[in-house]
C-alpha cells in the first residue's frame, strides 16, 4: 500500500510480520475473534486506556524527546507522549521510511541528489551546461566499457521524463522539477538557484545543510 503526497505524513503504519511462509493459514491466536473479544471487553479496555491519560496528566503530563509530529502536535503531546511514559514504543516510529517509500517523487530526487552531488559537489551548473558534461562523459556501455557516475546522473535525470530514451536530458522537463523541488532538503541536501549566467540561464546547485 502506498499514500501519496501529504496524505503520508498524515499515516501510522503498522507491520504485522507473523513469521510464516502462509501467515493466512496462521493459527493459535491468543483470541481466536479479536473484534469479538474488543467488543466484549470494551468497557474495561476503555477503562484501562483512560486510567492511562488521567495518569499521565496528573503526572503533569512529562514529554519525551522525540521528534515532533507536525500538525498532531495535541494527540502527541497527550496520547503519543502517555504511552512513552509508562515505557510502550514510540507509535510514530513506523512513520521513519513511509514518505520516501510512498513518495516515487521524493525516491527519484534523493537520486538526483546523490548522483549530482557526486559528479559536481557544491559547484553551480545550468542544465545546459550538466546536458553537455554528459554527453561528454558518461561512457557507452559495451563488452570493453563500463557505467561511470555520469551514466549514474544520466539515469537520474532522464527518470524526470517518462518518453526519454534514456540517452539525453530534456532541460526543459528537469528545470521544471529542480522548481518544484527548489529548497526541499533530503539527506541534508537540497537544490538551490540563486544567481544567472552571463546568458541569462539559470544556475543550480547542491548546498549541503
């Protein structure tokens, strides 16, 4: 199952692994009918969970340092944080890879990132000047040769534009993406575009954060 754009950070994933090739087959459950055995014991469930936050309160609500949980910051303070409390897991901690792994967007700019980095660091480019370095450097691939960084980045950047051919870089279509990605930081990176060339081309690079 993947979410896509906000609606991931808006999720608490939970993994069931059961440890078994046929976990449908899966038998000697400890309550044979979980929901029927919830809704018998639903009063003393309710009970034991608010016993729980009337605790926690009385206790002055103590807050563990965990990193915040961006517009939930109420249900963390009180539901998340009483759990963290009396020793339970943290219920955000599925959240740590649910963005990037539901987020193709955000998978193929840590791509672009990384192999961008590699190949220029910190040193700014227009993306004429990153089609042409390419075309330069990155080796054919054939029985006497072998893939390069550039061939890397090259991958990367034709992966913004699903009808490329695998073999050049539309700076349209990626000028594009480096706009709507300008400013995010992932890994500690980001891409920025602060200044133009002496032909008015824009220039981008990676500052690292």
């Amino acid at each position: 199952m993947g979410f896509r754009g906000d609606f991931a950070r808006r999720v608490l994933p939970i993994d069931l692994d059961p440890r078994l090739e046929k976990p449908e087959e899966r038998t000697g459950f400890l309550h044979a009918d979980p929901v029927a055995w919830a809704r018998t014991n639903r009063p003393r469930l309710l009970t034991a969970a608010l016993t729980l936050l009337i605790a926690h309160a009385a206790a002055g609500r103590p807050q563990a340092h965990v990193p915040p949980f961006g517009s939930f910051e109420e249900w963390s303070r009180i539901v998340r944080a009483a759990l963290l409390w009396i020793g339970e897991g943290d219920p955000c901690a599925g959240r740590k890879d649910i963005t990037t792994e539901s987020d193709p967007n955000l998978e193929l700019l840590r791509r672009i990132l990384t192999t961008w980095h590699t190949c220029y660091g910190t040193a700014p480019r227009t993306l004429s000047e990153v089609k042409d370095d390419i075309h330069s450097k990155a080796q054919h691939v054939g029985p006497d040769t072998t893939r390069n960084t550039w061939n890397d980045l090259l991958d990367a950047l034709c992966a913004c534009d699903r009808r490329s051919d695998g073999k050049t870089v539309d700076v349209r279509i990626l000028g594009n993406k480096l706009r709507r990605w300008h400013g995010r930081v992932l890994d500690g990176k980001r891409f920025v575009s602060t200044e133009k060339d002496r032909t008015n081309m824009a220039l981008w690079k990676i500052e690292t954060i």
